[in-house]
C-alpha cells in the first residue's frame, strides 16, 4: 500500500512538473493589433525616460498638439488623428506597422514619422518612446496614451 502511495505521489509530482510551461514574454503581432486597435487613444502626459512629466512649455509645437488629439489606429495598419474639439475632423492620417519584434511601430503620419519603441501596451495604457527635444535639446521622451472616450 504504501509503495502504491509512493508511486501516485511520484506521477502527480512528475505530471505538476511536465504540465508547467514557460511564459512567454514575446507578445505576437495579433496580440499587440488587438491591443492598439481596441482602443481610441490620447496623449494624457508626455514624460522624460524615467516616467517624470515633463512641463508643456518644455516640449515643441508638434508635440503640445499632441495632447488635443485623440489617435485611431486600425487594422488596415492606417491611423487617424482626431481633433474632438472640432466636430471630431480628421486633423492627420498615416500608416503603421509593428516591427518584426512586436517591440517597437513604425508611424508614417505628415509632421511625426518614425519608429516609435513600445514601452507599454495593455488595455488601459500605451507608452511609446520618441526622440524629440525638450528645451531645445533632443532627449528619450515617453508619449503616454490612455484609451478615449
């Protein structure tokens, strides 16, 4: 009896062991589409690398208008900027794409073009990273997008 203990205790410790699999760390492209497709996104804050935010003042034209739009990506890898304080007018429009690591897009929109390194992306936040000057000298910066309603 006690032999048959043993060896039921030894399948269900090799079974747990076999049946653990490695996490996958790598998001796939259908995953991060979903992801950026799911949502209207808007800037909400623009930070330095260490996620501190940086003043409006300090940042260029091009990116203090960022926060008045609201961003639609879609899945024929076109995007949109809205304007919503002006009957929600298509202000922009572009392409984009996911590099081949899912890690970072490529923007193709009149006035911000680039790859653009993706921070973060889930359902309730987008960060991505851009180069752009800040006091006159171009530095990491983090656009901070939160879905719009």
């Amino acid at each position: 009896m006690n032999r048959l203990r043993f060896l039921l205790l030894c399948f269900v410790a090799i079974g747990s062991l076999v049946g653990c699999k490695d996490d996958n760390n790598n998001p796939t492209a259908g995953s991060q589409t979903e992801l950026l497709v799911g949502n209207n996104w808007q800037v909400t804050d623009i930070t330095n690398a260490n996620g501190q935010s940086i003043n409006r003042n300090q940042l260029s034209t091009t990116n203090q208008i960022l926060f008045g739009l609201k961003f639609e990506f879609r899945n024929n890898n076109t995007v949109r900027a809205y304007d919503p304080n002006s009957s929600n007018s298509i202000v922009n429009q572009g392409t984009w794409t996911l590099a081949s690591d899912n890690k970072s897009m490529d923007v193709d929109v009149s006035g911000f073009k680039g790859n653009f390194p993706i921070i973060e992306l889930n359902r309730s936040s987008l960060i991505l990273r851009q180069q752009a000057p800040v006091n006159g000298t171009t530095t990491d910066i983090n656009l901070v997008f939160a879905p719009s309603l």
